[in-house]
C-alpha cells in the first residue's frame, strides 16, 4: 500500500526494491514520528507532505567517500591508459552518484593518467535518483573522513581548504556534469566506454537487476570497463559477455 501511494504521489518507483531493505528504512521514518502501523504512516504523509521528502532521503540513503575501495581505482589507473588512446579522452558514467565523491575521485583518476589533450575530451557523468544529493555534490565541499583514503599528494593537487573544510578544485569539477536520473524508468547514457553502478543492484530484486543491467549493457562500448559494488556479481543472462579484469574484485570489460 505505501510504495503504490509513494509511486501514484510522486512517480518515485520503489515497488521492485529488496523489501527487507525498504522495510528497514522505512521503520526509521515510523520511530522517528512515533507511528506503528502503515495506515498511520500513509495519514503522517498526507497531513505533513514534507514527510514525502524525509523518507526519500531515508529510502536512498548514501554512503560513499573518495577512492572507496582503493584497489579498484588503482587497478583503473594502471589499466585506463593502456585500453584508452591517452590524448582521445574518455566518456565515463557513474550511475548513483550519491554526494560525488566517486565521479570526482574517477575526474583524478583522469587529471593523472591522461595527457592534456585527451582531458579536454574526457567528461564524468554523474546520476542520482536524488536533486538534493546532486546540489551537495556540485558544491564539492566535504568532511575530513570523506578523503581519509587520498594521499596528501593528491590533497595538494586537487583539493584546497574552505573553513575547515576540503573543496575540489576546479581542474577536477569541470570535468563532471552531475545531472538527476531515476535509472529504473529514464533512459541510459549511450556509448559510454567506463561505467560505475556500485551498490546499487543489492536494493533490487532479481527482475529489476536484470531490467537495469539491460540499460547499462546497452551503454558500455565494447572493450568498455564496468565496475560493480563488491557484493555485487553480474546478472547470469549477461555475465557471458564480460570478463573479470581484476581478479576478486568486480571491475569487467565488456567482450567485442
């Protein structure tokens, strides 16, 4: 009843969404003003429609920093530039891009493997389901703990500090467009040749998994790199057409 009153309110479609995980969220949502029962919810809901706002947040709650999971941008960096003309440039994708951290952090990856010439190609798209997550991420300015994985090396190049806090600078920003895009009813980014969707698929049920790798798949080039979430494998339909790139972790290029 409350994902059909959710989608019918505002077109947010949370009805092939894992729900044990939904169930979860939403019970913060019910602690938080002290309702039980999913009625009463539906009622705070349309006596207070702010509310709407509050559980969105809650159901597209977002944890992420830069370079998280190190080893998988140090497998990019070693491989990007052997798969890709240096001075052509490079279309990438992260789909659920949360706070920005993970485009900004693949943007660096960029500024130091490829030539000038190939960063005036190049460009970062950046999605996420939330206008909110996006305004935070093109203000660029982040906490101590999101960079706790950058080298102070890199910290001097790419970031300075703003009251405390640390800011991307703009030889990096400029190389992502954030833009909204709700993956599981909007279309995909085409000829796209490397591809984030990390921890996304663990909040869908199988169908809807395979509905959205459909899209990826028609996105990513051949020869183009795809990076999952680390629990995440590969739809079986589609595993055939890619190879693992880097071992135990869930980095694949997409077969010719």
């Amino acid at each position: 009843m409350l994902l059909e009153k959710i989608y019918s309110e505002h077109g947010w479609d949370f009805r092939n969404y894992k729900r044990a995980s939904l169930k979860r969220r939403i019970q913060k949502r019910f602690a938080a003003l002290d309702v039980r029962t999913y009625p009463d919810y539906c009622h705070a809901l349309d006596s207070d429609p702010a509310e709407y706002s509050r559980l969105f947040s809650t159901l597209t709650i977002k944890v992420s920093e830069f370079f998280r999971e190190p080893e998988v941008f140090d497998l990019l960096s070693r491989t990007l530039p052997a798969k890709f003309t240096r001075d052509a440039g490079i279309k990438a994708w992260c789909c659920g891009c949360a706070f920005g951290e993970e485009p900004y952090s693949l943007a660096i990856v960029f500024s130091e493997t490829l030539s000038a010439e190939g960063l005036k190609h190049s460009k970062v798209f950046a999605t996420d389901i939330d206008p909110d997550a996006l305004d935070t991420a093109r203000k660029a300015v982040y906490r101590e703990d999101s960079i706790r994985n950058v080298t102070p090396e890199v910290r001097e190049r790419y970031f300075f500090k703003v009251n405390g806090m640390n800011k991307v600078k703009y030889v990096v920003r400029n190389l992502v467009k954030f833009g909204t895009q709700d993956i599981v009813k909007s279309p995909s980014i085409s000829k796209v040749q490397v591809l984030f969707c990390r921890n996304l698929f663990i909040y869908f049920n199988k169908t809807l998994q395979e509905k959205v790798f459909e899209k990826l798949d028609y996105s990513l080039v051949p020869g183009g790199v795809l990076v999952l979430g680390k629990a995440e494998v590969l739809p079986q339909r589609f595993a055939a057409g890619y190879s693992a790139l880097g071992g135990h972790l869930s980095v694949y290029e997409k077969k010719a």
